[in-house]
C-alpha cells in the first residue's frame, strides 16, 4: 500500500518539505507521498489522533508544534530530550518517537565548507535552533564556541547546559575579528531590510559567515558579511540535510542532498553560492 507522510505548522503553505520529500520517494523508488497539513495550535492533539488513525508513516513538526507535541508522543530520543524540541516524528509499529534533526542538519551543512573543529565559534542567538546547533557542534567536536543573545540570560543558560562560553552583546561586536566561524540563528533577517542582528563592522576578511534562515536566501547579515570579504553559508543546507537526516530515519535511505540543494536554491530564486 502507498504510504504517507506528512508536515504540520501554522503556517504551513510556504513549506518547500513536500518538494524535497516527494522528489526523494520519486529519486529512491519508493511508493509514498509527502502533504503538508495545516495545524492551528488548539487543534495539536485532534490532528495528531487523526493521523495516526489515517495511519501516517511518520511526519516533521514545525513551528508553532515542536514543543507542544511533546506530551502527545510515545517517548522521545536523547537529541529531542536535550533541545525539548521535536521536528521528526519517527512510527515504529504503533509507537510514535519524537527526534530532531534541526542541530545535525547545520553541522552536515557546515561540514561541507571544510571548516576545522579547532575553528572559534561564535553564535548569535539562544532560541531553540541555537540550542540544537551548539549542542551538535559539541558533538562533533567543535570545541571553542562562544554564544551571545540579545537576552544575555539566555546566552548563558545555553552555554552552562551545551558546555560553551557566553559573551554580551557588545564585547562579542567589539571581539568579532577573533571568530572563525559566525552563524546567525535568530529569526532575524526574515524580512529583506531588516537590521543585523550584532554589528558586523569589526567582522575579519575570510571568516565564515552563516544564517540559518535561507528566505530570502541571501539575508541582510550575509550581504554585509559577504561585502567585507567573508565566506557565506546560507540556511539552505541546513534545511535540506535537516531533511535528509529525518528522509533515513523514515527509510533508511540516504537521499541525494547535493542535487536538493541545488534545486532549493533556484526555487528560491538564489544561485548556488555555498560552495
Ligand atoms: P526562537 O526559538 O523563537 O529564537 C529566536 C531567537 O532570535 C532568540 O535568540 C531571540 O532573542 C532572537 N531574536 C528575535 N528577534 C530578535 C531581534 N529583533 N534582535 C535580536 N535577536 C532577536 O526561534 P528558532 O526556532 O531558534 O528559529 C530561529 C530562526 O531559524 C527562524 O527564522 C527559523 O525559520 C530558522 N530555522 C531555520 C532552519 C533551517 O532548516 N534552515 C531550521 C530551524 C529554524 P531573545 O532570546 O532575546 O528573544
């Protein structure tokens, strides 16, 4: 029988999940398709009891549900647990599991630049992509990065649980030249003339700028960074290899990432500049 997945959000129309999912199950040979479902928040628990009537193989939540779906689901892995976030719902027989794919996506994406674990890591922002990001980072060996946050507080609560430094707004602006590595993860920079989220005036020719949001795809802090000589690394990969960690987790499948990239990129309507 065809099998299904999905993704619920609110909103949800903008989701590019289906194209990359649909284009894998066509790439991979496999008998299934991928909806995106609109899901207000006061009817989680409804639509999630729906779909596992409807009898769905497994889905990813996006905002505003990452949290919320939580208590809903049979358990949740060590990933999950440690962001209290949920963004792929796994079914094993009748059991439904709560993953996140968010934080490996990044790293995966970053890997691609050959960036060096021993590279001082600055990240702008304590919301809950920070939170994955600086915990994968950990992970896979990074191990000097240093996290600021318009709300201070939040830098170092983040840093005291993932094992980082934390520094204030304004001696992170003053010290940007010692950063290898500068990723922008907070929601700014969604809107084409936003204001930066950190001034980038004292940023080092050939340090490797990256955003996490990849619409537009190329943001207000990557255009700065990009004028002052940096390297950039928009949010495209992150959201396909995101994708591509949850696609084997479905199916055990690795799916061609490279070409998806790609292909997002001119949806977006950017060029391939990542690498
Ligand atoms: P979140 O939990 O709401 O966190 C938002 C962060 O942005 C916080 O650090 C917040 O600082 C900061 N912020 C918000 N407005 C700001 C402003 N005007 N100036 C300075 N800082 C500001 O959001 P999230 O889930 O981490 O998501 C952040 C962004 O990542 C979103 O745009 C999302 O679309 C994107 N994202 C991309 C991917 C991908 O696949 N590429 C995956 C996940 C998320 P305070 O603590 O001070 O409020």
């Amino acid at each position: 029988m065809k099998k299904w997945y999905a993704v619920i959000g609110d909103p949800i129309s903008h989701s590019l999940s289906p194209l990359m999912h649909d284009t894998w199950f066509k790439e991979n040979g496999i008998d299934a398709t991928f909806i995106p479902i609109h899901v207000e928040p006061s009817n989680l628990k409804q639509a999630f009891e729906s779909l596992q009537t409807l009898g769905v193989s497994g889905f990813n939540v996006t905002l505003p549900h990452k949290q919320a779906i939580i208590p809903l689901l049979d358990g949740v892995d060590d990933t999950a647990s440690m962001m209290d976030a949920v963004n792929t719902v796994v079914r094993g027989g009748k059991l439904y599991k709560g993953s996140n794919t968010d934080g490996d996506g990044f790293v995966e994406s970053l890997l691609t630049t050959e960036s060096s674990p021993d590279s001082k890591v600055l990240l702008i922002g304590a919301g809950g992509a920070a939170r994955g990001i600086s915990f994968a980072l950990k992970r896979r060996g990074f191990g000097d990065v240093t996290i600021t946050n318009r709300t201070h507080r939040r830098a170092e609560e983040l840093a005291d649980e993932s094992g980082s430094k934390s520094m204030v707004k304004a001696e992170a602006e003053k010290k940007l030249g010692d950063f290898d590595i500068i990723i922008q993860t907070t929601s700014v920079g969604l809107a084409e003339n936003e204001a930066l989220p950190i001034s980038l005036q004292n940023i080092r020719a050939g340090t490797l700028a990256a955003d996490i949001v990849y619409n537009p795809i190329k943001t207000p802090f990557l255009k700065v960074a990009e004028e002052k000589g940096c390297k950039t690394l928009n949010g495209v990969g992150m959201f396909v290899y995101q994708g591509a960690i949850a696609f084997e987790k479905w199916t055990g499948l690795k799916p061609d990432t490279d070409n998806m990239i790609q292909m997002i990129t001119e949806k977006l309507g950017g060029t391939y500049v990542n690498r």
